[in-house]
C-alpha cells in the first residue's frame, strides 16, 4: 500500500513541476546555493509561505495531511506530509519529508536512517505550478485549457483543466501565484483531491525547517519513477498487531 501512495505522489509532484511531464519552451539551468535568489531567478511574487493542505477524500484507505513552507521567493522549500492509516481503532502516521534546497530534492523518513536525493531540472519543487507562463501551443499540445477563475480560502485563483488522453492524466487546479491551493488528479485508476485548509503569507520561518538531519545518509535516485524515492516503510506500519481470526 505504501509503495503505491509514494508512486502516486511522486507522479503528481513531477506534474506540479510544470517541465517533467510537460514540454515547456525553455528550463532554466541555474545553480544556486541556498539563500535570497535574485529577482529574475524567484519562483514565486511572495517572500514566504506556509500551506496546510488535506486530502478530500481517502488515498488508498489512507488521510494525507501536508504542510508546504517555502522561503526567500523560493529557494526554500520543504513539504511535510503525513499519511494517515486507521487500524483497529488506531491511527497510524507514517511521515516523509521533502526538501529542496542546492538544484536537489531530498525525501526521508524521520523514522529511519537514509533517505534518497534526486537533481532538479532548472530547480522546481512540488508546489510550483506555472502553467500560466506556457504558450497555446503548448498549453493545447499537452491536454492543458484555461477554465476560468476562482476564489479559495480568499484568494483569487486561476483554473486550469487537464485532460491528457496519452499520459491517462485528467485533472483540474486552482492556481493562486503559481501554488495550487486547490487540485484533483486522476492518473489510470488513482486519484487523489487535495485542497488548502490554512495559508499565511509573508511570515517568518525558522531556518531549522529548511536543514537536513545529520544522521541521515541520503542515496542518490537517478529517476524519480523508477527509483525508490520513498524509504522503508515506518517501524509503525511494519509492526502492525495480528488481526483477529
């Protein structure tokens, strides 16, 4: 079950990348250290923000829960997120954590001790969507139309449909400056809904959010669909109590 939940996510990640799945004109190749990017390399019109999202509906009997916070127009990202398995009563929390910082993305599991990273593509992370900057052309080459505008938790937010026939993609996002606030996906079989439940903007994050564990060994991952890029499962799910007979 939890390798299935890491595929799907991994999938839906690379689509919020905007150039793993779809063509764009132009990646820009930069290496950056970690720290204020300068104007014409930010991401994002905001400085800061922290986004608590949840799924609207289970993913493969499972809540997920995530916290986005990204700082310095960008340049640093992490999502927390915190999958959610009811059993016998209980509540089981399996946690990754996802970080960007230096063109690489690193995912762990708090829970053990290594961890996998993989090299951007023109230093994207989970929760930048920019289909707004692609061309017709391109936006109609890839299944993508405008739908219009809407508002969530506030904002005012962009529409974008998806309907991909060749990639079996089909979904719908509410994009608030380039960060999907709301987002339903439907890959083959799997689907997954997440929306925004809590956004604060322009506020301080601790740069302790933002570091690595020393005590993780993190494994370079080549490809992000055909390596592991989610650790073992948790000591939590691999210790489950016998069912009853």
């Amino acid at each position: 079950m939890k390798l299935n939940i890491a595929l799907f996510l991994t999938i839906v990640t690379n689509l919020f990348s905007g150039c793993e799945y779809f063509s764009c004109n132009e990646v820009n190749q930069t290496s950056n250290q970690i720290g204020m990017l300068p104007e014409e390399d930010r991401k994002y019109i905001l400085k800061s923000v922290i986004i608590k999202m949840k799924s609207a509906k289970q993913i493969l009997g499972s809540d997920i829960e995530s916290t986005i916070y990204f700082d310095d127009y960008g340049d640093k990202f992490c999502n927390i997120t915190e999958t959610k398995l009811k059993y016998k009563g209980t509540t089981i929390v399996t946690t990754s954590i996802n970080i960007t910082r230096n063109d690489y993305t690193y995912t762990y599991n708090p829970e053990k001790l290594n961890g996998t990273k993989s090299k951007n593509k023109g230093n994207i992370n989970a929760m930048h969507v920019d289909f707004a900057s692609m061309d017709a052309q391109s936006l109609e080459s890839n299944g993508i139309r405008k739908g219009g505008n809407t508002e969530w938790l506030g904002r005012e937010c962009e529409v974008f449909i998806l309907d991909n026939p060749a990639l079996e993609m089909v979904g719908r996002y509410e994009v608030w400056n380039k960060i999907p606030l709301k987002f339903a996906t439907k890959i083959g079989s799997s689907e997954m809904e997440m929306y925004a439940v809590e956004i604060s903007e322009n506020t301080e994050i601790p740069t302790s959010v933002f570091e690595l564990p020393a005590n993780v060994e993190f494994i370079d991952a080549s490809n992000l669909l055909t390596s592991s890029t989610e650790p073992a499962l948790s000591d939590s799910l691999l210790n489950l109590p016998a069912s009853d007979k």
